[in-house]
C-alpha cells in the first residue's frame, strides 16, 4: 500500500490527504498547531465563504498572478463539485448574492468537523502538534529512456523521509512514499500559516516568487483617526497608481485602526500593495455619492442651500457639519470638513473625489491572504506534481496562486488539494 505523508491540515491539506486515501493510499496528516483548520475556522468571519459558483469565465479573472495555472485543477473540481463534495459528506450548504456559498449553519466550525469525519471515515491518521523542519533527500538513478539505446542516467532527486518536531520538542524521521505539502502562507501567523512551506520548497531547490500580503488595508497619510469604525455602503473607490486610474470599485468600505479596508478596500489592495513596493504613487478616490454625477449633486446642494438662506453663520464649520449630515455618516462629517478645509475644494467636489494619499499597507499579521509562493512554473498544474522531485506535490496557498475576496481562495485550496491528492501515483 502506497504511504503518503501530507503536510499540514489547512482546506488544502485535508481535501489532499482524503483524497488520496480515496484513492487507496494509507495517508498521514502532520499538522502543527493542536488542531487542524485553524485558519479555516476564522473565514468568512467565522461564516466561511467555501467557494464562489461562477464558471471559469468568470471566475478566473479573480486568480493572480496567472489564472491559467488553476485551470486544470479547478476543471478537476469545479465550484460546483466542491458543494456537492460537502453536501455529500453531510454538510448542507446555502447561497448568497447569487454565486457565494457558505454553511447552511453559517458555522466556519462546521466546514472543519465535516472534513474531520471524512477524514476519520477513510483512515486518514491525523497527527497534531507537529511541525515538518525538514524534508530529507536522496538520489536516484533512472535510465533516460528505454526506447532510446543510451546508458544515459538522469539523476531524480526524491524524498526520503521528513524531520518532524512534537510539541513536546522530540524530534524524529517519518518515510512515505509520497509527500504533499500544503503548509499555507504567512498570513495571520497564529493560525499556523507562518510560511514554514516556502523555506521547505525552497530548500529543495524550487524557487519561490517575492511573497507580499494582499486582500489587506491600505494606510493613508497622515491618516485622521477618527475615520476609525466608520462603515460606508454603496460608495466607489478608485485606485490611481502615478495619476493613473487604474481600477474602480463599488460597494462597502472599511475605515479601521490599520487604514481603509472592506470588501471594496481588499478588492483594490493587490494592485496598490505591488505599486507601493515598486516605489510608485498610490491614492485612493472615494467618491460617496456614485449615483449621482457632479451636476445633479450640485443642484440639489444649491437647491438646499438657497432653502436654508444665507443668514449669518451660512459659511461657518458647524454649519457645514449640520449640512454634511443630510449627506454623510456624522462620524465622517469632521474629517471632510478638514478635508475641504485643506484642499480648498467646494463641498460637492470633495464628495465626489475625497483623495486619501496612500503610504503602506497593513502586514502579515492582519493580511487575509499571501501572494506569491512557490513558483507554477516548477509545478505539474494537471497533477500537482513538483518537476524537481519525483515524489513531492504541492496544494493550496503556498503556491504562487492568489484570488480576490469571495470564496474564491479557498476554491483555490480545495482544488489543488483534491487534484494533488488524486495524483500520487504515476
Ligand atoms: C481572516 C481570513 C478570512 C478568510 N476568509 C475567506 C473566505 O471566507 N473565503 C475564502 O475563499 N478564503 C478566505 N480566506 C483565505 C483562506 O483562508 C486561505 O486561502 C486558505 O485557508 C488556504 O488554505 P491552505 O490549506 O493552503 O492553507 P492554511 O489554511 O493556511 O493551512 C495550512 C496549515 O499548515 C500548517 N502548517 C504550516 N507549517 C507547517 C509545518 N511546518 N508542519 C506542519 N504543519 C504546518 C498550518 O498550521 C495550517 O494549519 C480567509 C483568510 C483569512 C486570514
């Protein structure tokens, strides 16, 4: 019987490791934290968006740096082949905003212990608290081809066996025959993901692309801290890089302690993140009023204007703040009277194109996903497979896959696991 060792019990990990006991293997899953899942259990806030139901066409232009590296395993295992895998292994699940499925219970808890018994029910032996330090090599000699009349040899590196370390500081060798490494990104370290896979790939010879956090905020300067806790809905933000415009969005923001953040705020942020480390200009322009060009706003301020009378105070702050209400949430009304106070802009303007400068971004600590990784171009995208070593798969995060916020990167998890861990075998 085939042994395989998976390395940690992420989505993509465990989707990996059932799927090959399916296929007959006799499976370890090494994880390194207690539990398994322990990012798994924060998504989605705690709700899980497990996958997004578009079809390729529409799903693909939300996976960077290059979608065509997913598309083999996301034919494998469609968005739809992921509902129907978790429905049958008896977790019912729900849609919302037409293609974002999650847990009929809205429980991300409830993803975890339906893998866990799936797990359990192929024998899949799960081994926590410990951590792969190293994976041990050895050389083999295959002939070049036995159709070609040669005494070629070509050397293949291989896996013998990895150095583990419990939780109790003992350290061992464990040997399979096949090795899947599924470690995650370095997002959100206390779940587990510290990037322990890029340093282990890297080790063997594969090269890893620049990682950089993404679908994470985006710090002004000079950032006005009473922004904080604001939310807003159906505005627009538009990324420029160098004065250009180069992605607008719509939808709800996120002003927090790291910066501007939320859905719209994520959707913008690789873009801006890899502008920022290449020393480029970055500013954000939140429009607050989308619906309504600059004329009709206009007419409507003048309108309300010539209502309420030029009496005395007509041009003072606390008249504005009064007026803004009508227009703005009030925790929002004292930093744009500062704002047009500096910019010198007419009230109507800077709600059209309130320009915030952009100084960093926030770090791997609270980034919700890892760029870059493990480089595609060293990987078998129909199999997983790397094309170093013979005996060693990759799936998930550690990869150089990467997808916009919407449950697309945990369909990027469970499809490579599920085709990495199909294809164990030659
Ligand atoms: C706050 C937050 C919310 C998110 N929400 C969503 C969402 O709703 N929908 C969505 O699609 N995506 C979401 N994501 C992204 C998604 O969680 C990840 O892309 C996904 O978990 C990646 O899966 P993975 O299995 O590759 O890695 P991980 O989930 O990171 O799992 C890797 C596992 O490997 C273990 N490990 C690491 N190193 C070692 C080692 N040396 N030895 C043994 N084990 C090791 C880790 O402890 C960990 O358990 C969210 C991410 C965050 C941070």
């Amino acid at each position: 019987m085939k042994e395989v060792i998976v390395i940690g019990a992420g989505p993509a990990g465990m989707l990996a490791a059932g799927t090959a006991a399916e296929r007959g293997a006799r499976v370890v899953l090494l994880e390194k934290m207690e539990k398994p899942g322990r990012k798994l259990a924060i998504t989605g806030k705690g709700r899980c968006n497990i996958t997004n139901l578009k079809n390729w066409e529409d799903f693909s232009p939300h996976v960077h740096p290059v979608n065509r590296y997913f598309k083999p395993a996301f034919y494998n295992f469609t968005s739809e082949d992921t509902v129907a895998f978790f429905n049958n292994i008896g977790l019912p699940t729900v849609l919302e905003r037409g293609t974002r499925v999650y847990p009929a219970s809205q429980r991300a808890f409830d993803v975890i212990d339906a893998l866990k018994s799936w797990l359990e029910r192929l024998g899949v032996r799960i081994i926590c608290g410990c951590q792969v330090l190293e994976f041990l090599r050895e050389e083999t000699k295959a002939s070049a081809s036995a159709s070609h009349e040669t005494n070629n040899e070509i050397r293949q590196q291989r896996i013998k066996a990895v150095r583990v370390r419990s939780s109790q500081g003992e350290e061992k060798l464990l040997t399979a025959d096949h090795f899947i490494l599924a470690t995650g990104g370095k997002t959100y370290p206390g779940t587990g993901s510290t990037g322990d896979g890029y340093a282990l790939a890297s080790a063997l010879g594969h090269t890893i692309e620049p990682l950089f956090p993404t679908l994470t905020a985006l710090m002004p300067v000079d950032y006005d801290r009473r922004l904080e806790r604001v939310e807003l809905r159906n505005v627009r933000l538009d990324l420029y890089i160098e004065d250009v415009l180069r992605r607008s969005e719509e939808g709800e923001l996120l002003f927090s302690n790291l910066g501007i953040e939320g859905p719209i705020g994520f959707r913008v942020s690789r873009q801006a993140v890899v502008a920022l480390n290449k020393g480029q200009r970055v500013s954000l322009h939140l429009n607050l009023k989308p619906a309504l060009t600059r004329e009709q706003l206009m007419l409507r301020w003048e309108r309300e204007n010539s209502l309420a009378g030029s009496g005395s105070g007509s041009g003072s702050e606390t008249y504005l703040v009064k007026r803004l209400r009508a227009y703005m949430p009030e925790a929002l009304t004292g930093p744009f009277v500062k704002y047009v106070t500096v910019s010198g802009l007419h009230p109507v303007d800077a709600m059209t194109r309130w320009v915030f400068p952009i100084a960093s971004y926030g770090d791997w600590a609270r980034a919700v996903v890892t760029a870059g990784g493990i480089s595609m171009k060293e990987v078998d995208m129909r199999t997983m497979r790397s094309k170093l070593i013979e005996n060693l798969s990759f799936a998930g995060e550690v990869l150089d896959l990467d997808a916009d916020s919407g449950g697309y990167n945990l369909q990027i998890a469970f499809a490579t696991g599920r085709l990495a861990g199909g294809k164990t075998s030659d």
